[in-house]
C-alpha cells in the first residue's frame, strides 16, 4: 500500500555517462518524459568512491569517524552529487516538497554510494526516504510476489551460529516489540541451532523476516556468500534455487556486517556491490523489499536502529520514512560523528506501508511542567520479605538459634499491617542475640525505610554486608550491595547506587546466582530509567525478565518477573507507548494477584493513574492514585505516602482545583521533612511554586523555588540549572 505522493529518479548508464530523469509518480505513466544526459567521466567517479569508502574506514572501535573524516565524507559527497545529477534535478531535488524518492537505477550503478551524495547541506538518505529500486538483465522466471496478509507472521532469526549475545537480544527485542503493539502478528522467535535446512523450509511461511547474526561474503565466487547458519552458510545459490512457485517474505531485515571476519568491519571500495549480491538473490527470488548493511555495526547501536525503525513501521509509517527516521535518531543520540546512521541500504519502494497507522492521541500535560518520577517497584514488601524467608529457610537454616527464623516470620503480618516499629523491635532483638542471622537484617533496615528513616536503613545494610562479607555469605553479599544501591538511589546519589548495583551484578555472576543478578539488573534498568536512558532500561529488562521467566516455577523468581513486568511498563509510559504500558502493568497485577499479593499494587494503581492522566481521563485517574494511597496508608509507608501526596496534588493541578492541590503538596512536603526524603521535598517545594505562580504569588513562588533549588545543588544539578533559570525569568519578566 502507497501511502503518500512520491519522486522517482531514473538513472541509466550509458558509454559516455548517465541519462536521467526526475517525475512525480503521477507523471511517470504520462505519454512524454523528459530526459537530460549528463557527461560522467566513470573512472572519476570510481575514484570518488573509494575515497569515500576510506573516509568510512576512519572509525574507532565504537564507529565514531575521525574527526577529518567527516568533512571528507562531506567533500566527497558533494563531488558525487555535482558530478552525477544535472542542473535540473538537482534543483528540483533541493526544492521538492515531496519525502519519498525511489531511485530507479541500472545494476552497474548500485556500487555508486547514492545515500550518502551531500547536497551542501545535507545527504540524501536523509532529506528523503530513500529506495533502490534495481533494473537488472538476469534471466529468471517471473516472480510471485506475495499479498501482504491482515494478519502477518513474522520470523525473526538471532544468533544462529550462538557467537552473537547481542544479535540474540536484538531479536528478543524486536520480538517484544512487536507482541506489546500489534497483537495480530504472529511471532516466531528462533535462535542457535538454526540450519539451512529450517531456512529453506519456512522462509515462505512468513511476511516479514528478520535475520541478526553474521554475513560471509565469498570474494572469489560471491554466489556462496550468505548469512551464516548452524551448519554453514545459506547462500546466494541456495535463495536463487528455492524455486519460482514459492512466495518470500515481503520484507527482509538482514542485520548483519556483509563478513563475519574482524578485518571485515570496515567497508571495502567495492562495499556497495558486495552488499548487494544478498540483496539481489531475495530481490531476484520475489521479496519485495530487503533492508541490508554495508558495514559491521556496533551492537548496542544495531539494536537501537532496529527498534527505532520497527517502532514506525508498526505504527503505520512507510518503510522508508521508518528507516530515515531511525538515521535520524541514531544521530541524535550518538551524533553525526557516529556513522552507523550510514549502515543500511533499503531496496525496494520506500512508500510502502505494511501496517494500517493506529490512531492514538497524543498525550499532553500542559499544565504543570515538573512532574516526580513515576513509582516504580522497588521497596522491599511483605512479598519480599516472604521470598527472603523462603530463600533462606532453603540455603542458610540459622545454626545458633533456629527459633529466630520463627520469629522473623512473624514480622510478616507486622509488614503487611504497616507496624515498622513492631518489626524494628523484632529485628533488633534477633541481631543483638545473633549478629550472623543475616536474614534480620534486611527485613530490619527496610522497616527503617520505610518509616523514613534511611540513615538507619543504610546503616543496616552495611551491617547486612559486613556480616555477609565476615560469613563469606556472597549471595547474602550480593543482595545487600543491591539494596545499598537502592538506598543511595532513593536518596539521589547517582554515582554510589551505581557503583553498588555493579558491585551486586558481577559478584552474582561469578557465584551464579541468577536471582540477585535478575534483581541488580531491574534495579539498575531503574537507574537508567531516571536518567532518561529508557532504550538501556529496556534492554537490562528484557535480560532480567528473560532470567525470571525460565525460573518462574520458583515463587522468588515469579515475584521478580512482575517486578519487571511493571517496570517495563514505566519505560513504555516515557515512550508515550500507553497501550503497551497497561499491558505490561496488566501481566505485573495478574502475576501479583497470583501470589496473593494484593499489598503490592500500590505503585500499580499511581502509574495506572498516569497513563489516564495522559488521555486527560481524570476522574478515573484519581480514583486509581486514591485505591493506591490507601494501600500506602494501611502499610504507614511513609515514603510511598510522600510521593503519594506530590502526584495527588499534580492531579488536581491538571484537574484545576488549586485548593485541593495546595494541601496534597504540603501534605507532601511535611511528610517528606518528617522522614527526610530529600528528592520528594524538592519536588513538593517545586510544585507548591509552580501552583504559586499559576494564582500570582510572586513571593511564595520565590520562597519555594529557592527552597527546592537548596536540596537540587546536592542531588540533581539539572534541576537546581532550571530552577535557576525560572527564578530569573521570573524577576525579569519579558513583556
């Protein structure tokens, strides 16, 4: 399906140079088209492009460009773009209103690197959605080209030679992608084991295919280059012999480097050519669009240009505006200097659109411009406290006082009733009678959290790991430098929560223990989360939930998978992705529930609230914020309370109701200094001045802000930066 108006460029080589032709679609069946012929020296041109195939040879290991390189990629770009378009087209290039371009071209133009001509201010694949589109003169059978299905199937193929942990992750991405968006496809996921064999067999069952793992290009005789399998490489023969009767996918992803040797990372003069040799066999084979690479990519940046681009396209944009898109973002996140933007080629129509777009309103909060961070699952509850117990009744039966393990049990009733005092008391009588009962101690410093008293929870927790440490207990060592972790993260110290969260992961690895691992990897997904990494907080997730899930037999693993399971959901909340969010909070309620767990749904009912605050259902947003608050009310959880307050009182912000507002951020502000939570004062400071400045209280904004901007020169410089800047706005004002 065509979706917009589009420009076909048509390009034919002859002995003296080119004959081109530039027309809307509309006009490209009209009785008369105009041509020019341009004077092209092809010896000239060659040479162009092996200078700008050593310009992208100038990377470091993380394929950034030497900082010469660019401007010569830039120089040469410009040659190519004057030297191979006419006057003509170049103007009606640069004045063209219209995205999608389909370049039309001879086979012996494809080494030509026409994604990357620079037209003084910027390349072609990034002014336009760009496709090859390739005329070739190989005698095969016609094609059968296969009907988009309503209902498309998808393959996706990772790491099939088990040499690529990245390419495998890809694919679990992507896989996840695709189930939380479009619930009518169907996804099949395959990885290592896969041989030539299971290739030939079920390519034609599917519609889109997406292959992560190596490519072999064979130089002395390129019909065996191809992906490598299990068993050897399905090569270009092995596509070209599959037989005309058979339908391919419409769409293959090959996100593979064109040759799995390192001395292979960098393209070669004739890159664009080779790249083309797999490209030609599905293209020649009936697939009616092939996304390739020319070079080897860097994992992390493979994976985010994959999921940028399935993230349009599943969306209901074309394929090429989906690939121009993902250059784009690629370049914003790592910068132009990062070539990887220049990785991928798309043969086929770029207009087409193989999803039918899903209306979705766009979210927006234009009311209030500060908002906490939403809750994520993090404190330890009377579900965590039930799996300590457990864990430890299973691996470290107390030896000098087994009645302890009795009486620590009886703290559950005391967590799930809210008595942090009672549990206090509880554990430490327990500690002072046997300081190597190390399961008191966690139980102990989270009643301490929890009451809002974190220099003696931290404190805890250090005892938890000296303790740990003087037992050669590592997986009681481990889970205490995760809650160390968490203690400084709640408290904004960045750099030491990291630190500890590092410590928690590595010490888990060496010992094997998958459950502290799972746990340190969700709460560092969570670090990334507050520093706006969501891509690296999904990715930690994807592992940590693909650890719990395998083991989800065991109640302590099934708890972390709805750990997960919500916190996957914050990310896609940060996405503007709400469906996806609800659903992913959805399978975290169920999972609880399933536990009897029904005290753990607290944050579950504020971030609830927050997917309807986005679609301005307000009512419905403070009826799931009050079932969440009473939850934290009936535990005394008086620091899930002092975000309470904050998020109750931005709602009656957007809710226009100042009053109601005003006392949910002071509610918020003095439960915050009675327990000291340093980043929830801040927040209601900022707030109660963003209220003030709304009813025209210049001083009481100024009281706040000063008094928000104190704490954030400690914990967030960002924010203190903004603060900054609002307060002089706000003695200045611009008229």
């Amino acid at each position: 399906m065509q979706k917009e108006k589009a420009l076909i460029l048509e390009i034919f080589r002859q002995d003296s140079g080119l004959k081109m032709g530039l027309f809307e679609a509309d006009d490209f069946v009209s009785t008369l088209r105009h041509y020019a012929n341009v004077h092209v020296l092809f010896t000239e041109i060659d040479s162009l492009c092996s200078e700008l195939a050593v310009a992208l040879n100038k990377v470091d290991r993380n394929g950034n460009l030497d900082p010469d390189a660019l401007k010569q990629l830039t120089k040469v770009g410009s040659l190519l773009w004057s030297h191979l378009f006419s006057r003509q087209i170049k103007e009606k290039l640069k004045n063209s209103g219209i995205f999608d371009l389909v370049l039309s071209i001879d086979e012996e133009l494809v080494n030509i690197p026409w994604e990357l001509l620079y037209d003084g201010t910027n390349f072609l694949c990034l002014n336009f959605n760009l496709g090859r589109v390739v005329r070739t003169k190989s005698e095969n059978s016609p094609v059968q080209y296969r009907s988009f299905s309503s209902a498309p199937k998808m393959l996706i193929l990772a790491n099939p030679t088990n040499d690529l942990k990245s390419a495998y992750i890809e694919g679990l991405n992507i896989k996840n992608q695709f189930e939380r968006k479009r619930n009518n496809v169907r996804i099949d996921f395959k990885s290592t084991l896969i041989n030539r064999l299971y290739v030939k067999k079920n390519l034609q069952d599917y519609d889109i295919m997406h292959f992560a793992g190596h490519c072999e290009y064979e130089e002395s005789n390129p019909s065996a280059s191809g992906w490598v399998l299990s068993d050897g490489r399905f090569t270009v023969q092995d596509i070209l012999g599959i037989g005309p009767d058979v339908q391919l996918p419409s769409l293959i992803f090959s996100n593979a480097c064109h040759s799995a040797f390192p001395g292979a990372s960098l393209p070669e003069a004739d890159y664009q050519k080779k790249a083309y040799s797999l490209a030609a066999a599905f293209l020649l084979s009936g697939v009616r669009h092939y996304i390739g690479t020319i070079r080897r990519i860097e994992d992390t940046a493979s994976l985010s240009f994959a999921q940028e681009f399935y993230s349009h396209l599943v969306f209901g944009k074309p394929i090429g505006e989906s690939l121009r898109l993902a250059r784009i973002k690629l370049i914003k996140d790592r910068g132009i200097m990062s070539i990887h933007w220049a990785s991928h080629l798309l043969y086929g129509n770029p207009g087409f659109v193989f999803f039918k777009s899903q209306a979705k309103a766009e979210p927006k909060r234009p009311k209030i411009t500060f908002r906490l961070p939403k809750k994520v699952i993090g404190a330890v509850s009377a579900g965590f406290l039930l799996i300590f117990l457990g864990v430890f009744l299973y691996f470290w039966l107390p030896s000098k006082n087994p009645n302890n393990y009795f009486l620590l049990a009886q703290s559950k009733k005391m967590f799930s009733v809210g008595d942090n005092k009672g549990v206090i008391a509880l554990g430490n009588k327990i500690t002072s009678k046997d300081p190597d009962f190390l399961a008191a101690y966690p139980v102990l410093a989270e009643a301490y959290q929890r009451s809002g008293d974190r220099e003696n929870a931290l404190k805890y927790y250090f005892e938890y790991a000296r303790f740990s440490e003087k037992k050669n207990d590592k997986r009681h060592l481990a889970a205490s430098f995760t809650e160390i972790g968490w203690n400084y993260h709640l408290q904004g110290e960045y750099a030491k929560a990291f630190e500890y969260y590092d410590k928690a992961i590595n010490l888990s690895r060496q010992n094997k223990d998958k459950l502290n691992e799972a746990r340190a990897l969700r709460k560092l997904a969570v670090w990334y989360i507050d520093k706006k990494n969501d891509d690296k907080a999904l990715e930690l997730l994807t592992k940590s939930s693909e650890i719990n899930r395998s083991r989800q037999h065991a109640y302590e693993h099934k708890y972390n998978l709805a750990c997960d399971y919500f916190d996957m959901g914050l990310v896609f909340i940060n996405k503007n992705d709400y469906e996806s969010a609800k659903e992913f909070y959805d399978k975290s309620r169920r999972l609880f529930e399933k536990l009897k767990l029904k005290n753990e749904l607290n944050d579950y009912y504020f971030n609830l609230g927050e997917i309807y605050v986005a679609q301005k259902q307000f009512q419905k947003a403070l009826d799931s914020y009050m079932q969440g608050l009473k939850i934290d009310e009936r535990q005394n959880n008086k620091v899930g309370l002092a975000c309470d307050y904050n998020m109750i009182g931005e709602l009656y912000v957007e809710m226009d109701n100042w009053s109601e507002a005003e006392k949910y951020f002071m509610r918020s502000s003095n439960m915050s200094k009675e327990i000291n939570a340093r980043p929830e004062l801040a927040g209601a400071y900022y707030n109660l001045g963003l209220l003030y400045k709304k009813m025209g209280k210049k001083n009481k904004v100024r009281e706040y802000w000063r008094q928000a901007q104190e704490i954030y020169k400690a914990i967030d410089e960002s924010m203190y930066q903004e603060i900054k800047k609002e307060l002089l706005a706000l003695n200045n004002p611009v008229y």
